[in-house]
C-alpha cells in the first residue's frame, strides 16, 4: 500500500496544483472577506428578516432566475469544494462556510444571524470594520435569541 509522502511524490503534477490552488484560494480569501465585511450594511441583522432585495427580480424575472441557478450551483460547488479540501490541500470549512452563504435556502438569513451573533466571530467582523472605519455591526437581543433557538435544536 502506497503511503502518502510515496503518492505525493509519484503525482507531482497533481500536488503542485493542489497546493497552488490553496495558495490562491487562501489569497483570495483575505482579500475578499474584509471587502464583503465593510459593505454589510450595519443594521442589516436588526429584523427577523433579510431586507427585500427584488428589484431585479420584478424588473426581469429571466434574468433574475438565471442569475439564482448560477449563483447557487456556485455555491454548491463551493460548498462540495470545501468537503474534498478537508481531505485535500485547501481552506475546506472556509469554502464550506462561503458556498453556504452564496446559496439561497430556508433559514438562510438565520443561520447567517445565529453565525454572525457568536462573540469571536462578531468582534473579529467588528475589529475589520472598525479598521476601515465602518460602524460596527448591531444585532437585535430579542431576535438575536429567538433566531438562535430557531437554528440550534438541542
């Protein structure tokens, strides 16, 4: 049986992709997130729901279908990408976590509420939105509670 320092070494080829894609992905990644980070607007986890954005679905429907399925077969295979890289070379709970906010589903707006209202993670979003002089982010106590019970079911 072939361990994995003799795999490595018999795929060069495959190794030098796979480490060059994590490199570029975890390069990708820091530029990225404070982008994303800065533009959330900071009263967006106030509600119990996500504020409308249809525009573009009301102004063009087609359009707006097509742009969902390529926006959430991205997502999938992001998140599918993040489950190889837990075996493989990459950030794979990283790209897991990004794939699942690029898609759309149920509960969306309140796993993203019960991810974002946990401490390290809020003080670190907070800490780069203070860097780039941006308000920090408000969460709502009230929903803040009940979106947490919603999500996690002991």
């Amino acid at each position: 049986m072939m361990t994995m320092i003799q795999w490595l070494q018999a795929h060069e080829t495959i190794s030098f992709w796979l480490a060059a894609i994590s490199l570029v992905s975890f390069g990708v990644t820091l530029a990225v997130v404070p982008w994303v980070v800065v533009r959330i607007p900071a009263d967006y986890f106030v509600g119990r729901k996500r504020p409308e954005q249809r525009q573009l679905a009301l102004r063009s429907p087609v359009v707006w279908l097509g742009l969902l399925i390529v926006k959430n077969t991205i997502g999938a295979l992001l998140v599918l990408a993040g489950l190889a890289m837990l075996v493989l070379p990459g950030q794979g709970l990283l790209t897991m976590i990004i794939g699942v906010l690029v898609m759309n589903f149920p509960g969306k707006f309140a796993f993203e509420r019960w991810l974002v209202s946990r401490g390290p993670t809020l003080s670190l979003i907070n800490r780069i939105r203070r860097r780039y002089g941006r308000s920090p982010l408000v969460l709502s106590g009230e929903d803040e509670a009940a979106d947490r019970a919603d999500v996690i079911r002991p």
